[in-house]
C-alpha cells in the first residue's frame, strides 16, 4: 500500500480501484489541475484514467521530464490499443493497466513500485566505490573519476594527483586511492600545505632533530616517515613555498629525505598523493609553481568535477537525500524530515554551487535546524546569493522567499504547447487537454498567453 496516490479523470472506478491501495487518494478531475496537486500533496504515484485524452497524458509527461518531477506514473489502457500502450511507455510511464477490476494487476504494480523505491534510495554509491568511503554520486562524471581511482590504486603510480574545485571532495578520493591500495592496516596522514607558515609545513613533513631551531628541544618525527608504507596526503600543493617544492621533489625522485637539522637518510616508503584547486599547469608557467615538480606529480592526474558541470548535476538531488539522511547536525531532529518540496528540489538544480559538495552540505544543514514540517521547503533552503533582514534584537535571519511561480508556469507550459501543437485552433487544444473550450478561454486569459510567445521557452515563465 502507498501513502498517497493522486488519480486524474473524473472515472469513479479509477478512484475505487486506487483507494484499495492507499492510505489517502486524491483527485484532479484534468490534467491541467495536477499540478496543484503534486505540489500540495506530493503523491507517490500519479494515476490517469481512461478519461484523460491520450494526448493531454503525452503533453504531461513532456513536462514531467522537462522538469525532473520524478513521480511514477501508472495510466489506463485498453489491451486493444496497443500502439497507445507502447507510445505511453516510451515516454515513460512507469505500468499500464488494460481494465479497473483487475485489483491483482495493480497490486503488481505497487509491488513493483515499493521495490523500486526501496532499490532507489539504497543506492547512492557507484558499485565500485570502496564500502570505507561514502563517495556519493552517480552522474557520467563521477563514474568516470570512480574509474580513475580505481587505475591508480591498481597500479604503483606515486606520486599521485587529484585535481578539483574547493569542496570537490578531494581528500575523499585521496582516502579511496588509499584504501583501494592499502587498506586499513597503513596509516593515512593528510596536511594542508595552506594552513601552515614554510617553517612548519618542513616540520610536519620532515620532521626535526633537537636543537635544529630555538625551538626545537626535542626530536620531532615527521608525517613522511610516520605514515610509513601508507600515504602521505598533501592538501592543496600550490599553496607549499618554492623552496619546499624542491625538497618535496627530491623526496619523489630520491624516495629519501632528511630531517630538518639532520644528516641522516630517511626512506620514504609512502604513497604520496597531492591536491590542487588551482591550474597547475598554468602555475607553473605564471612561474608560481615549480615545473620540475608539477611533471614529476602529473603522472596520471584524477579529475573531479565541479557540481555545476553539465555531466555531475545528477548528482545534486542525490547528494541532498544523502545529507538530509545522514546529517547529525540537529539529532533530535533524525528521521523526522522525511525529504524536499518539489520547489525546494528545484531551486537546489537551479543553483551554480560555486562551494561545490560542501555548500551543498551546509545548505541541508542548515535547512534541517530553520525546517519545523516534514518537508524542507524553499523557504529554509538558503543560498549564499539570498539575501537576509537581520533582526538586532533576536540575532535571527529570515531569507527573502522565493516567488513560487513553478506551479503556474507548468500549467502554462502546458496549455501554450497543446495550443501550439493545434495550430492555436483552439477547440482542438481543449480536446487535447481534456478541458472545456471555456475553461481553456480562461486560462488564457488568466496566464496572459499570446500566440507571439509560443516560440520561446522564455516568454512561457512569469515575469
């Protein structure tokens, strides 16, 4: 049984078949009216019966990939229209049913439908990522950095290089470098090379002996020989001192180092593996980074993508759930905020995330200690471009709203195109959409739609 199942058409039997199956049903009597509804009542599957013109189903569907409603989507069929059955699975239904009274059938498909929910939200890693290290992502590009990982940890690449925006998840693809090829028995060391003045950063990484500087009134070991057979982290090289770079160089070249004030050969045994969110290449032409030392690392260099490339936004929805499941920001909150609005998904796509994974993680943070309902809503979703009313007296913020113009722009997607698909014959377009001629009148006026603007996706959206 579902929670919510949301029927369209004004078929009585439709409706007493889906309420066998739900715990609450809902109704539109068209397609023009479900958009409301989805919004309102976030069903978990959209059912359209065999009321509803098959164009006004295909119209619908258009728009529900168009704009990424994820919501399954179960229609009435008759077994003798085939083609119709087949046509309305291409674009994506989720089943099609051939008769109300087949109540075994539907519960297949609910059956089905559970299953393939339970498979989704399960399934937020690439089956190749180390079980160690939550790498959340399924887009063509983390698949592609997910097997560069993997080619590097399978061979005996050292030095290696990963390259990627601030908040990428660098350290993260590091650790699985890590794992993939040592395991947990070897230690993982990481420093951050722009956190450190030059005289500490050769520190931590050398090493000292007693009495090499003021301060130095004992030996000290350093991460290169302490990590041993394991690796050697070094967040953020562009930011090392040249003088460093040379050293760190002879160490990959020599696999031998000596401590600050030593004059004993250290072997370095570690993997070494750099980050960077800068270009190096053009560092090193800028001559702000060593070329020596920028061809010794880039060997075989992992990229990660940023979260507004065109091949990782797939990812951002799923790394919200991820947060939103995971977070222990506010405990007493866990399990309570069941996931997003739709509106709220939408403004997270519409995003650039200049701060990339972790922004992202902030923003859900942030949204689940301001949520009071069970859902995160746009409200709550407060970007770094939002503007805040800072109350002196309180020391609370309260974002500016986004307008929330989603719903209507849809529906007006939807009547401007079936009026552009008749030829603006207006009587056709009502046919197409299964509403009067006289409701189609209305909300042509109300949506202000002229013929001049069916050419554009632009003109569609509310000023």
């Amino acid at each position: 049984m579902l929670e919510k199942i949301l029927v369209v058409g004004k078929q009585s039997q439709a409706q007493q078949l889906a309420r066998k199956f739900t715990q609450r049903l809902y109704a539109a009597d068209d397609a023009c009216d479900i958009w409301a509804s989805i919004e309102s009542t976030e069903p978990d599957l959209v059912f359209f019966d065999d009321g509803i013109p098959h164009d006004a189903i295909h119209l619908s569907l258009d728009i529900f990939r168009k704009r990424k409603i994820n919501i399954p989507v179960v229609v009435i069929c008759p077994e003798k229209h085939s083609d119709r059955m087949n046509k309305l699975l291409d674009m994506g239904v989720f089943d099609v049913l051939h008769d109300y009274k087949d109540i075994s059938r539907m519960g297949q498909v609910i059956d089905k439908l559970k299953n393939s929910k339970i498979a989704t939200e399960s399934e937020f890693f690439l089956e190749d990522c180390p079980s160690s290290v939550p790498i959340v992502g399924k887009s063509p590009a983390m698949q592609k950095t997910l097997r560069m990982i993997h080619m590097v940890a399978s061979s005996s690449c050292n030095p290696v290089l990963i390259i990627g925006q601030t908040g990428t998840g660098k350290e993260m693809a590091a650790q699985a470098v890590h794992d993939l090829r040592h395991g947990s028995d070897q230690k993982f060391v990481a420093i951050n090379c722009a956190a450190l003045t030059a005289n500490l950063l050769e520190s931590e990484l050398f090493g000292h002996v007693k009495g090499s500087f003021t301060s130095a009134d004992r030996e000290k070991t350093g991460l290169l020989e302490l990590a041993q057979d394991g690796t050697v982290f070094l967040d953020e090289i562009s930011e090392m001192p040249m003088d460093l770079q040379a050293k760190l160089l002879r160490v990959l070249q020599e696999k031998t180092f000596r401590k600050v004030g030593g004059t004993e050969e250290i072997t370095c045994n570690a993997t070494i593996i750099a980050s960077s969110n800068r270009n190096l290449f053009e560092e090193a032409q800028k001559g702000r980074f060593r070329q020596d030392l920028y061809y010794r690392l880039c060997v075989f260099p992992i990229q990660i993508c940023p979260l507004n490339h065109s091949k990782r936004r797939d990812d951002i929805l799923l790394l919200a759930k991820y947060f939103l499941q995971n977070s222990g920001i506010c405990p007493e909150k866990k399990g309570q905020i069941k996931g997003l609005t739709k509106l709220a998904a939408e403004k997270l796509i519409r995003h650039h995330w200049p701060g990339n994974v972790r922004e992202l993680r902030n923003v859900i943070d942030r949204a689940i200690l301001l949520e009071q309902s069970d859902r995160i809503g746009t409200t709550n979703i407060i970007l770094h471009n939002d503007c805040f009313d800072l109350d002196d007296a309180s020391c609370s913020f309260a974002p500016v709203a986004e307008r929330d113009f989603s719903l209507e722009r849809a529906e007006k997607e939807l009547i401007a195109k079936a009026l552009d698909e008749s030829g603006w014959q207006k009587t056709q377009a009502a046919a197409l959409l299964g509403i009067t001629r006289t409701t189609l009148y209305a909300k042509v006026k109300q949506y202000n739609i002229r013929k001049a603007e069916k050419t554009t996706q632009k003109n569609l959206q509310p000023a």
